[in-house]
C-alpha cells in the first residue's frame, strides 16, 4: 500500500503541493488529473522518489520513506517502484535491448539474468522482436512498450505513469492503456498521470489536482 499525508512542496513563491493527502491500496489502477502545471509531474516525482517534497510522511507497505537517506530511498526507488514519462526517455544509439537493461545493468546483474530477464519483458509487453533495433527505428507506440519493459525489468510493484499516452495517436493509445490494464490484472499497482479523460475513465478511481490540493471530484 501506498500512503501520503499532507505533503507540501513548493518552488519559491509557488506552492505546488499543499497537504496532499493520497491512498492507494495494493492492485489498484488510479489516474491523477489536473491542468497543465497543475503539480501532477511534480507528485509523481515525489511519489518516484525523483523529488524530495518540503513537508509530510510518506509510506510505502506500511514503512516511513525516510526523505533524508539517499542510499535508502534509491534502493527502494530502484526494486519497488518503475517510472514512465511520456518522452519515453530512451537512448537513441543504444539498442532497444541495452534501454530496457538500464536497471539491471546498474545493479550490476550478470550477462545471463539480464539477457533472460529483457527477453521475458520484451515478450510480455510484445516488442521481442525489436530488441536488436534503435528507438529511432521504432514507432512511438514501439518506443513507449520499451520504456513499459525497462520500468517492469525489476518486477516493480508500483508503475507510475506521467502522460504515457500524451504524444501517441488513438490507436496505439488504447493498445498501451490495455497493457495496463493487463498488467495491473496480474497484481501491479499503477498511476496513471494523465489530462485524458476517457484514459481517466478505465481506472477504478480518478483524483483531480487543482490550485495545489487533491480531491476525488
């Protein structure tokens, strides 16, 4: 389970976050909407352990993130939570394999996990046979199962998701929010950041940021 209270966060003048409360249970498929510049990219960094917010406690399966130990939060960032952006943030002179690997390689696993484990990911989000290819070669649906697969290379139990269907066309945007919801049938926990309202519509609940508060309507 996932648990935030009243976290705060600010950039000078600006308040982006104020005492935002959120619970997600273990399994759930949540979407977080807001404006542009409303704090969703922001949240989520928290969330990511990207971003140190100014004030609140957060909770991951009952545990206090304690904000202040790198070593900690990294490790924690790194087995239990996989992170998606809408850019897809891929190498382009890396091969699709070598993207998808990125975590794995920085936990120095050996050649012969890494190979097996982006083999079994690449076929579980249907890029197998792309994985000797460039992301510049790829389709932008193509490029976004990738960063699916290098975000669930760790079997992260908590995907969150920044617009990962903002830059891609109605078709292969419904293909990638089926995939979520493939993957959150198996067990994954996802949150979906998005200004799509029909996208919004296929998670079992919707929370709105606005003027730096969160709410269900």
């Amino acid at each position: 389970m996932l648990k935030m209270t009243n976290i705060k966060k600010s950039f000078g003048e600006r308040v982006i976050l104020d005492c935002v409360n959120l619970e997600i249970d273990d399994g759930e498929m949540i979407a977080l909407m807001g404006r542009s510049g409303s704090g969703k990219t922001t949240l989520l960094n928290i969330m990511g352990l990207l971003d140190q917010k100014d004030d609140g406690r957060y909770y991951i399966d009952g545990e206090l993130i304690p904000s202040e130990n790198d070593l900690a939060t990294s490790k924690i960032r790194n087995t239990q939570i996989g992170f998606i952006v809408q850019n897809y943030a891929l190498i382009n002179d890396r091969k699709i394999s070598y993207n998808i690997s990125l975590p794995l390689l920085i936990g120095k696993e050996s050649k012969k996990n890494i190979h097996h484990s982006v083999t079994q990911v690449a076929r579980k989000v249907g890029i197998e046979e792309h994985l000797d290819k460039y992301p510049y070669q790829l389709s932008g649906g193509e490029c976004q199962r990738a960063a699916i697969a290098r975000a669930l290379i760790k079997n992260p139990q908590i995907i969150l998701a920044d617009e990962p269907t903002g830059a891609l066309d109605e078709i292969t945007e419904q293909q990638i929010m089926q995939l979520f919801i493939e993957l959150n049938k198996q067990g994954t926990t996802i949150l979906i950041a998005t200004h799509n309202k029909e996208i919004a519509s296929r998670c079992k609940n919707i929370y709105y940021l606005s003027n730096a508060k969160l709410s269900t309507k």
